[in-house]
C-alpha cells in the first residue's frame, strides 16, 4: 500500500523519439521521521520498456525548534 506522500507530474502530449521531456517527482515529508526508501515506476510504450525504476532515499529529521 502507498501512503500517498509521493506525487508525479509528466506531460500529457506523446514525446517524440529523440525527444526530451520532464518527469517531476514530490516527495512530502509530513508526519514521516527517519530513513523513507521510495520507489517509482515509470512505464511507456518505447522499445524494450520494461518499466524504468527511479528509487530514492531521504532521511527525515525532528523539525528545529525556531
């Protein structure tokens, strides 16, 4: 089960082949203390496409006291 704290934001028109484009990942911390390991799959009809992985880690420290 995800816990909904990571968001994408990616084009909607195709991309051309040899094209660039921009997959934005967002990761919000709140209520989340520690080591996070997240892991998103980014799938596409490109040839040999098995489903590209993007894994990331943050470590989400106790918020300093102002």
């Amino acid at each position: 089960m995800t816990c909904g704290c990571t968001t994408k934001s990616f084009p909607k028109d195709p991309i051309l082949p040899g094209a660039k484009s921009e997959i934005v990942i967002a990761f919000n911390s709140a209520g989340k203390m520690g080591r996070i390991d997240k892991t998103v799959t980014v799938v596409s009809n490109a040839v040999n496409a098995d489903g590209a992985l993007i894994k990331f880690t943050a470590n989400v420290l106790d918020k300093k006291p102002q």
